[in-house]
C-alpha cells in the first residue's frame, strides 16, 4: 500500500483547515486528540521532507460522523485514536531526540509518516458509513 501523500497544498501540510471540534465531553476529547496527532502528523511529514497533504473533509470531520456512528464503531474508532496517539508520542519525540543530536530524522520521519495515513485510513473506515 503506497501511503505517500499527493496533494500538497499551498498553505503547507494542513494550512489553516483543522479537524472539526465537538462540544466538550468525550466526544470532545477525541476531538482534541484528533487535532493533536494531526498537528504532529504535520511536524514529522515537514521533518521527512514529504510535502503533506491537506487535511480532506471526510479526515476534518470524522470527529463529528465518529459521534454520529455511536456504538461498537465508535468504541472501536477511539481505541484506534488512543493506538496511534501511543505510535505517534514515542515516534515524534525520537524524531526529535535525533535531530538534537545532529542525526538526520528523514527516513524515519517518512516511515512514521506512511505508518500513521495507514492506520488514520484504517480508524476512518471504521466509522464510515455502512452502505446496503
């Protein structure tokens, strides 16, 4: 599966389009978590050199149709969120440890980066609409 990002957009990764916040609550914790790994999506996409995508509405809004979903879909979403949370964490502070120390992060930056779309893809099918 080739994860490699295809549409950069003028703004950088993300430019001004962030995820869609929820009312407070659990359903706006995944909110803010799924802000959180989009911003540091965004910081390991810069440190490989890729130039990002930008974020698509289905990838913006998943926060609001996850709360829609309800369910085991949405138990099963937030527990793929609160996996690549535990991915990204370690991830980007060893990204940036290396760098510190001179290292080039860059191809550890580009495996992080295809790893989280596949997983970030995995998490939105979970929640995507069932068709009959």
């Amino acid at each position: 599966m080739d994860a490699t990002p295809r549409n950069p957009d003028r703004h950088g990764i993300n430019g001004d389009r962030r995820p869609a916040a929820l009312a407070p609550g659990a359903a706006g914790a995944t909110s803010l978590k799924w802000t959180a790994l989009h911003d540091a999506a965004t910081t390991v996409c810069r440190m490989a050199g890729l130039p990002g995508e930008p974020l698509r509405p289905e990838v913006r809004n998943f926060p609001v149709r996850l709360a829609e979903a309800g369910g085991w879909r949405r138990a099963l979403a937030e527990q793929g969120i609160d996996d690549l949370v535990a991915i990204m964490e370690p991830g980007l502070a060893a990204l940036l440890a290396a760098h510190n120390r001179g290292a080039s992060p860059v191809a550890a930056a580009a495996a992080l980066w295809q790893e989280f779309i596949a997983a970030r893809d995995a998490v939105l099918a979970i929640a995507a609409p069932v068709e009959s």
